[in-house]
C-alpha cells in the first residue's frame, strides 16, 4: 500500500503520524471480543501508564471519544454530591472545564483569569481556606494548549493535597510530549488523549487515576450512563475490554504509536518537540513575528504568534499559501484574541520547521511584508 501524501500539521491535534502508524490501522476485520484483540487492549492499557510513570497503583480507563469525552467522564464521575470542584482557569480548555461542570449541576468554583496570564497561588489558596473542607477536587489544565502556557502540576498537586481535595489534570495536550511522573507528583487523575503528543490517531481518550479511586464504592457520580468512569473500569478488569464498540482501528494505531514512542523513549521525544520549538521560535523571531506569551511561560509544544496588524497581512492568504505547501497552521478564532497558533506535536523534525520558515519567508516576500509586520501603512 502506498503511504498518502505527507502534511506538516502545525495544528494542535490531530498530528502528523509515522506511516507506520498510519499503516497499523489497516487489519483483518476484527471482533474485539476476541483474545487476540483483548490481549491488544491489555497491553495498550499498561503503557499508557509507562508513558507517565505510574506503577500498579494507578489504572488506565480509556474512552472511544477525543479528549474532551475523558475529562467529561473524569469529572462527571468523581465529584461527590455535596463537595465542591474548583477549577483553575487561565485559558480556553480551563474554561471548557468549568462548563463540563456546570452541564451537570456540579458546584463549580472558579478561579478565572484572562487567557495567557499565569495561575496565582496566593488567590487559589485564599478561595481554598475560604471553603476549607468542601472543596472534593482541584481541576486544572496541565498545557494549556489555547495559549501555549504551562500551568506548574507539581506546585498545583501539592496545594489542592494540603487542602484534602483530590487533584484533576487535563493532560490532554501534554501528555506524550512533556516528562510527567505521575506517581513522583501524586496527581489522582490524570486525562490524556490519542492524536496529540502520543502521535495516534484521533478518536480515543483516557483518564490514569489511582486504582483506589475507581475500586469500591463510587463516591461522587457516575452522572452520566456512557461516560462512567467506574463501570468502564470494572468492565475492563472483568472483560478486558471497553463496555461499547471498540474503535479497533484506532486502538491498533495507538498500539503502534506507544512501541513507537518507547521506542524513542520519552526523553528523546521531548528532545526533538524542544530542538523543533527553537528552530520555530528563532525562525518566526527573524522574520519579525511577535509572541503572546514571555519566553519562562511558554511550553515547547505551542506558540502563539500575535497577529500581524501591517493591513497588507491576511491570515487566510497566509494560511492558503502554505496550505499548497504541505503545511497546515491554525486560525486565530481557536486561540487567545489577537493571536493564531503552532503547534509542535507530531512525527515532525527540525528540517520540516527549517521548510517551513522558508515558505513563510516566501510568503511575506511575496506580500512585501518583510520586516514590518507590525507597522500600520
Ligand atoms: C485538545 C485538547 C482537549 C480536547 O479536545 P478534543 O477536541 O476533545 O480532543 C482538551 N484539553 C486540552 C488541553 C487540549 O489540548
């Protein structure tokens, strides 16, 4: 079978994938009920826990749905009737969060600030002693990807622990791409999802929480009958399988995608994503590109460029001229305002980033925007 065409996905997820991968998906039609196909899900399970580090004491629940479908599941199912969660809020997903919540009557309690702008400790404390005791769960977005900023997990953990609430991590666009030691940090539920950092396909999620969480009585929901996040657990330890229609495609594209990732090993992966985010950063930095976030806040998996304000710049143009390229950017109606996006996620090396910015470069020259993208004419 011939490998289709190559793009450069600069879009934060779905990525740009091996063709091994993409060639993982095409098997004999399978029924997932099947040993062979068990034995799959099995292994799939215990090294999505490898990627973070955790040991038998956590448990990998995975859902066929993208990764809004696992924090859905996570919070739904978790937070007691008469607890409150807090949700710590500084950009798109951290919002999505809050909303997830609300959709299920939860007591939500947010602490929000503007997109971009770094998570306060002192504040979240004050609103922790302030309902000191009725706070079940402190949910927060490791990367959060609307920005390209990194909120800190490890200070996050500490303080949601010292207040006896138990911690949520939408690790979606993380996960795979940065070291996380979940186990070292103590984080009780951690989501992620296939088609970012992992570099499989889209359509599977998971939460690795601690095994005693899930195991015994369930103390919150489960408030929703298809995303539970109990029942699909207990259906996994008895059936090794999930409750519904597998995906078989996908979970055989992930399968791939996790021998690939150990393979390259975590640390090398988050060696390529960082020598691929400074040649971007350097790159968009020479061509007169301005950045939404100072450089101690950025993650190396996202940046968020501003947007030019020269009248002769189109985001559409820019975003059709590399289109025919190969390469795929992200419009800004998606991110913080005032800015569009790169991600840096997927099978994806310094030379596609090096191809990149001589397309862009073309493109500005074209335009004759070189150099003052910033200037109003
Ligand atoms: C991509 C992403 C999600 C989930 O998005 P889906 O479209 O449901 O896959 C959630 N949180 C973060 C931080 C993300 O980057």
């Amino acid at each position: 079978m011939m490998a289709p065409d190559r793009r450069v996905l600069l879009n934060p997820g779905p990525v740009t994938t091996t063709d091994t991968v993409k060639r993982a998906q095409v098997v004999s039609d399978t029924c997932p009920r099947e040993r062979e196909f068990r034995d799959l899900m099995g292994r799939v399970r215990d090294h999505l826990i490898g990627v973070v580090e955790g040991g038998s004491e956590y448990v990998a629940v995975i859902f066929e749905s993208s990764g809004t479908g696992a924090v859905e599941a996570c919070i739904s199912s978790v937070v007691p009737r008469d607890r409150k969660l807090l949700i710590l809020s500084n950009g798109g997903y951290g919002d999505r969060m809050a909303e997830i919540g609300q959709a299920y009557e939860l007591d939500v309690l947010q602490y929000r600030i503007p997109w971009g702008r770094p998570l306060d400790k002192k504040s979240i404390e004050c609103l922790l002693q302030r309902h000191r005791g009725q706070v079940s769960h402190v949910a927060l977005v490791h990367h959060e990807t609307t920005t390209g900023m990194l909120n800190d997990l490890a200070e996050f953990t500490r303080l949601a622990h010292e207040y006896n609430a138990e911690v949520v991590v939408d690790a979606i666009s993380s996960y795979a791409g940065l070291p996380i030691g979940i186990a070292e940090l103590g984080v009780d539920y951690l989501v992620g999802s296939s088609s970012k950092c992992l570099q499989a396909m889209p359509g599977l999620s998971f939460v690795i929480c601690r095994r005693e969480h899930v195991e015994g009585q369930p103390r919150g929901g489960p408030r929703s009958y298809y995303l539970d996040l109990y029942s699909q657990h207990r259906f996994f330890e008895e059936q090794s399988g999930v409750r519904f229609t597998a995906p078989v495609q996908a979970f055989c594209a992930l399968d791939q995608a996790l021998i690939e990732f150990f393979e390259e090993t975590g640390a090398g992966r988050h060696r390529r994503y960082l020598r691929n985010h400074t040649e971007m950063v350097e790159g968009l930095r020479r061509l007169g590109f301005r950045f939404l976030l100072p450089p101690e806040q950025r993650s190396c998996l996202m940046i968020a460029v501003i947007e030019p304000t020269n009248p002769a710049y189109s985001y559409d143009e820019m975003h059709d001229y590399m289109r025919s390229r190969g390469f795929v950017i992200y419009p800004e109606r998606y991110s913080a305002p005032g800015a569009f996006r790169l991600a840096n996620m997927g099978e994806i090396e310094a030379r596609d980033i090096r191809a990149f910015l001589r397309a862009l470069e073309a493109f500005l020259e074209e335009k004759s925007l070189g150099g003052d993208l910033y200037e109003a004419h």
